[in-house]
C-alpha cells in the first residue's frame, strides 16, 4: 500500500502556484544559521522556503565502546536527536522546509499521517504548533509499544486533532474525507507520510554539507559509509541527493526496517529530489543513480513494520551501556544492527563508518503524566488496554535504570510558553468558496513534489 501511495505521489506532476519567497527570506534573514547548501548553491536560498527551528550541525561522536565490543574500531555517530532542546529527530530537517512552505503559503492547519505511535506525525504537530499550525494527525494500526503510547498522548497534549484509521487505505480515505472537510472552514497543507517530498529531501541534502564542513573541520575523516534507517526514504534519498553534490565518496547504505523497500522507488525518490534542486538552482548538476547498484540490506526488518528484534534490542541495550545513547525498537536498534551485521559480513570493519541517529532525544514523558487515554478517540484506547509486545517490555524494563523518573525539562517549558495558542473551527461554521482552497491545497502538495510555478 505505501509503494501505491508513493506512485501516486508521483504521478501527481504539475506544477502549482509558486510560494512568496520574500515571506520566508524575512524569516531566513533574522537567523544567524544559514544552510551550507544555500552558500554553493544560492539560487535556492532564492527560491526554496526554508525556516530555523533546529540547533546545527548536530554533533559527531566516535562510537569508542560500542565500536570495540562489535569489532569496529572506526564507528561513529551523527546524532540528530539531539538536533532540538524541544523535539530532535530526523523530520526536523525536513520540516524546516514544509512548514516553511505551508506558513508562507498562509496555511492554518495542515494534515499528515502515520502509524499511531508516528515520530514523523509528533514532530509535524510539535513544530507546527510553534508557528501557530494546526495539525490533523491521520494514524494506522501498529504493533504494540511503549513509545506509541507515549506519542499518542504527546500528540494529544500538543493539540493535534487525531483520527484514527486502522489501515494504510483507511488513510488514504480519510486524507480525502477530512483534506474536503476541513477545506470548507480553512485551507488545509497535505504532508505526505514520512513528511517524505523533494522539498523536505533538501534538508537531508544539506546535512551532507554540514558533514562535508565538519570534516574539513577535522572533526572526522571522511566516511566510506553512511548507515541509518530507512523507512519513508526520504532521508535517506537526501543524504544521497547530498553527499553527490558536496563531492563525497561516501555510499550511503540505508538499512530498511519496514517493507516494501524498493531500490527503484528510492532512486525516483532520489532522480525527483535532484531535478525539483535543478529546477530552483540551474546550476545544480544532474546526478546519475541505478537501482541497481542500490544497497538494501534487509535482514533485519523483523517482522513487520515496528514489531521489534532481539538484535535490534540488543543494539539498543549496548549503545545505552556502553555510550549514552538511546536508539529505539522500531527505527534505529534494527538499523545499528544491521550495519553492524553487514560491515562484518562484507569484510569492512576497518572502514570509517558514519551511522546516523534518527530518533529524538529529548524526553518529554513528564507531559504527559496526568493526561488520560481516554480523552483519545476511542480507536486508540486498545493500545493502553492491551500489553505491549515482550521484546519491548523487556527493553523498557532495562532501559528504566538509565532513564529514570521523567522530569520537569526547562528547555521544553521555555519552548511551550512561547507557543502561540490554537483553536479549531466549530462544526457550523458556514462554507466560504471551498472549491478554490480545495484547488489551492492540492496544486501546492503538488508544487513540494515538483518545482514549477504557473
């Protein structure tokens, strides 16, 4: 069903209504951070909205622990959870370019989508939510897992109006329903899953200039590979995008850690990414990709989708141990286990390799300990009344010595106290010429696909 959606995406190719740059260039020009990107390429600082709301560069790490207990004494980290002191993770790079969109476009509200216990659909609501953006969270059935209740009652404390929809085509169905619905009151910004478009991929693209800078910083050397997960591709396909264009040897192999993963998809995701950047930059190359030369290693997707692995969780347990860091069960414990796996397999375990963490690292439990899951709509009720799978309660059992009692964040409070208030339209408000604004939002989805104004 997701490779369905994805083509769909695809196919949707003409172009919409251009963004007014100048609305987010005031935005840009009060930030002291500017992407690397923009400075080789500057033709997209022209013309790509972009928005500040992450710390850059994310830090580099070398895995000196973790890296001799499985045998890789050249094993490091980017850790983009720590990319926020709000919520990190690696949708903020891409979010500081749609939301960027979506606020210049004068959007109030915006729909995106995931399995209910979505890190993608928590960081759109959050973030969105600083700029004063609505959210409507459209959210599919998972297995069970402490996280996913976590989020849900995150998404709930931040505003988000939930809807559940059991199946992946239930989601689609419902991005119809509730895209028309909430159009007859105010325009509505369609984020496809994952937040995965070309537009949001530049964000990914550009990390790899923020990796070239702190290479040549000394900070490390050059990687041979990059690892991360991969799951709406969509990071994955811009780190490639990026490390083409900075001049970097490095492969990115991304370890998939749901199905279908498709080496095709990725490089039309890839061949997309590069031509919406030619199209606003002309001085953007061209890049050249073949599937198959495309690495998948997908022995460690479990499974299914979210149901955690003894390795994954094994690689979770070890990078807490031995580093401090949290991985999680779903995305990136399989991912460190299968690079690991696949280096050692592949006989290239003196090579410099790079993983990148994906998951936030900002823990906001503390949230949401006097919310009640019934104040959810009742489709979500079962994930608090059912147990959660055993590999994850084994993992939550061991990580609560390092974790702790959650606590007051002062970061966090600063962040929610600067959070403009939110409202949504009553039931009964009269319709205003909804067709325009039906029109309107779907040309500009379409416009964060391809970069063609009228």
């Amino acid at each position: 069903m997701r490779k369905i959606a994805f083509l769909i995406a695809l196919l949707w190719v003409f172009p919409a209504g251009a963004v007014n740059i100048s609305d987010v260039a005031v935005i840009i020009e009060e930030e002291e951070y500017y992407p690397p990107i923009f400075d080789v390429y500057p033709g997209l600082r022209e013309e790509v909205p972009w928005i500040h709301l992450g710390i850059w560069p994310t830090p580099l790490q070398k895995l000196e622990a973790y890296g001799e207990a499985v045998g890789l004494p050249n094993l490091w980290l980017k850790n983009d959870g720590l990319s926020s002191d709000l919520y990190g993770g690696n949708k903020l790079r891409k979010l500081e370019f749609l939301l960027a969109d979506a606020k210049a476009k004068g959007y109030k509200t915006l729909i995106a989508s995931g399995a209910v216990g979505t890190n993608s659909g928590l960081a759109t609501c959050i973030h969105a939510r600083r700029l004063g953006i609505k959210t409507i969270l459209l959210t599919s059935d998972q297995p069970n897992a402490q996280y996913a209740r976590d989020n849900m009652l995150l998404d709930l404390y931040f505003g988000a109006k939930m809807v559940y929809a059991p199946s992946d085509m239930d989601i689609f169905s419902q991005y119809v329903q509730q895209y028309i619905t909430n159009s007859l009151k105010e325009p509505s910004y369609l984020i496809f899953m994952g937040a995965t478009c070309p537009l949001s991929c530049i964000g990914w693209a550009n990390a790899a200039f923020e990796l070239k800078e702190q290479v040549e910083e000394g900070l490390m050397a050059e990687p041979d590979y990059i690892f991360l997960a991969l799951g709406s591709m969509g990071t994955a396909a811009g780190l490639h995008v990026g490390c083409k264009l900075a001049g970097l040897k490095t492969e990115v192999i991304p370890i998939p850690i749901t199905e279908p993963s498709d080496a095709r998809l990725y490089a039309l995701l890839i061949a997309a990414t590069n031509l919406y950047m030619k199209m606003r930059d002309p001085s953007v190359p061209f890049i050249g990709v073949n599937p198959s030369e495309i690495t998948f290693p997908k022995e460690h997707i479990g499974k299914e989708y979210a149901m955690f692995t003894p390795e994954g969780c094994e690689a979770v347990r070890m990078m807490m141990e031995l580093e401090g860091v949290h991985l999680d069960g779903t995305y990136t414990g399989k991912a460190m286990a299968g690079a690991v796996d696949w280096l050692k397999k592949n006989h290239q375990e003196d090579k410099v390799s790079l993983f990148i963490n994906t998951k936030n690292a900002v823990d906001l439990r503390y949230l949401t300990q006097d919310l009640d899951y019934h104040d959810l709509p009742r489709g979500y009720w079962k994930y608090f009344e059912e147990p959660i799978q055993q590999e994850d309660q084994k993992l939550e059992e061991y990580l609560a010595s390092y974790l702790g009692e959650p606590q007051v964040d002062p970061s966090v409070e600063a962040h929610i106290r600067e959070m403009p208030p939110i409202s949504w339209p009553e039931d009964d408000v009269p319709v205003y010429s909804s067709a325009p604004w039906i029109i309107k939002g779907i040309m500009d989805f379409i416009s964060t696909w391809f970069a063609l104004p009228w």
